[in-house]
C-alpha cells in the first residue's frame, strides 16, 4: 500500500487570501492548447436545472412563492477553453430576492454575455403555476397546476427572443363515437357511452410582448371548452359530461380551435401546438401538430 504524507486534515479555520486565490490553478481559462478535440465554438454551455425559490406576481396582486428550475447558457467560442459555470448561477442569484418581471430574463442574459465574455445567452425557467378553477355547479373550487416554461435567448446583438411553452390538460369526446352510440340507441335501443379521453395540448408561443400566464391558460379554456376539473360532486360531474357533448371534438378539431384563439392575438408573434388525445378506444395516441406557418417560423 501506498501512503501519503500529505495531512489528512480540514482546516476550518483556513483563510482564503487575494495572492492565494491568484496562485490556485485555473484550467477552464487555460491556454487554446489545452482544448481537447476540435477547436470550433460551441453553441451552448451552462448548467441546466438548478433550482430556487422565485416570487410571481399574479394577476389579482398577490405574489406567490414557486420552485423554479433553471437552465442557463452561454455560447463559447473557439480558442476558449470552457467558462466559469459558478458564475451561472451567481449571476442569477443576484435577483433572487426580488419579484419576478420579464425584463429580469433581458437583464439576467446580458449579464450572462458579460460576466461570461460570450456572444450569446440563453435562459429557460421551469415551474408549475397555479390558478383556482371554480367548480362548474356546485360552488366548490380548487387548485389547477399548469406546467409553464419562460424561455429567452440573446444573440450577439443583444436582440432577445422570448418564448412561453404551456402544458393544458383537457377532456375530449370523440364525435364518431358519440354518433354511433346514438344510432345503437335508436336503431336497437342498447345503452352506449362515448367515448372520451384525457388529452393534453403543448403550446410553445413566441411573444412579441410578454402575455400573462393566466391570460394564456384563458385563452386555452376559450379554445377547447372542456378542461379537467379539480373540485368535482355529482351536479359538476353531470355537467362536464354535458359540455362534452356540446364541445365533441377530434384532434385535428382541437388543434384548429387553438390556432383560431393564437392567431389573432396582438402579442403572440409565431406559435406551434402540439394535440395528443390519449385514446380509450385505441392502445395509442391520436396526434396533431399545427404552427403559425410564418416562413423560417415555428414547426
């Protein structure tokens, strides 16, 4: 066995000074040299998912508390060993405390670019919002959960993008199977049920000016009519199962609907949605996928 003489020791009391900090090996703003592989630049480096605390504003003037994860990154350009990922965060942490606005994404991006010495920055905050939802008779209301991300990137011109991505979880029933159900009725008087299925929509929105998240989780309600519910007694129950039936609808149908609440709004720039109904019927999905079709836009 091989033993070192080295102290095995943690000194707690050690004190970090200016010279020692110079004097302490520092590889990521090392020479061009030490690059393994090719010398090219690379698009995005940083870290992805740290997590802290941030405060929201909400639309009624409360600001609540939410678990926000993180992904920060920068562009590295060739010659350039690696960056500082500490600084990452650092910079970051510097508006933890305050509530949050979309200009902090603009100024945390610039920050990114000059603490770092990149040309390009890139930011994605991912957390879970929620919004009370009445209960659609019985009086009762709840918390409905919606899975945002607020994503921005900056290019070597400091001219930003901004982006929200939205998960919406909705009920679908399937008018062929409504229309068959009816006929086994009338036809052989046979008790049928529709069917119907949980679905979800995934709406990515580039925003020419910031949209609220409520404002866009209401436009999404509006677009499908038949979300699912929190709070639910038996008055409620019958009730979805009425809109249901007033609000039938294939994937494709759902995907045109949300296009038709997208299209028109002043602050939504492009926007691509993705539909899946998660069959009853079949063992698999039923998928639809449709964008603003701005030329070069979204896809």
């Amino acid at each position: 066995m091989i033993t070192s003489n080295l102290k095995r020791v943690y000194d707690p009391t050690f004190v970090v000074t200016d010279s020692y900090k110079k004097s302490m090996p520092d590889l990521q703003n090392g020479p061009a040299s030490l690059i393994e592989g090719a010398n090219v630049p690379i698009q995005q480096v940083g870290i992805s998912n740290f997590k802290l605390p941030l405060k929201f504003p909400t639309r009624d003037g409360n600001v609540i508390t939410l678990t926000v994860s993180v992904d920060g990154y920068v562009s590295l350009d060739a010659d350039k060993k690696g960056i500082n990922m500490s600084r990452i965060m650092r910079s970051f942490y510097k508006f933890k405390d305050d509530t949050f606005h979309p200009d902090v994404l603009e100024y945390i991006l610039k920050m990114y670019k000059n603490d770092l010495g990149s040309k390009e920055s890139y930011l994605k905050l991912s957390f879970s919002y929620p919004m009370i939802q009445q209960s659609l008779r019985s009086g009762l209301e709840g918390y409905q959960y919606y899975d945002v991300s607020l994503e921005a990137s900056m290019d070597q011109n400091d001219q930003i993008r901004r982006f929200m991505h939205l998960e919406f979880i909705y009920s679908s029933a399937c008018p062929c199977s409504y229309e068959l159900a009816e006929h086994a009725r009338e036809t052989r008087d046979v008790a049928t049920i529709p069917h119907s299925q949980r679905s979800a929509a995934y709406l990515t929105v580039e925003m020419n000016n910031p949209i609220e998240i409520e404002e866009m989780v209401e436009l999404c309600r509006e677009a499908v009519m038949t979300e699912t519910q929190v709070m639910v007694k038996r008055e409620d129950e019958q009730a979805f199962a009425e809109l249901n039936g007033a609000y039938q609808k294939f994937v494709e149908d759902a995907a045109r609907l949300f296009f038709d609440k997208l299209d028109p709004h002043p602050n939504v720039k492009d926007f691509v949605v993705r539909c899946a109904h998660m069959e009853s019927l079949h063992s698999h999905d039923a998928v639809s996928r449709i964008c603003k079709g701005i030329p070069c836009g979204l896809r």
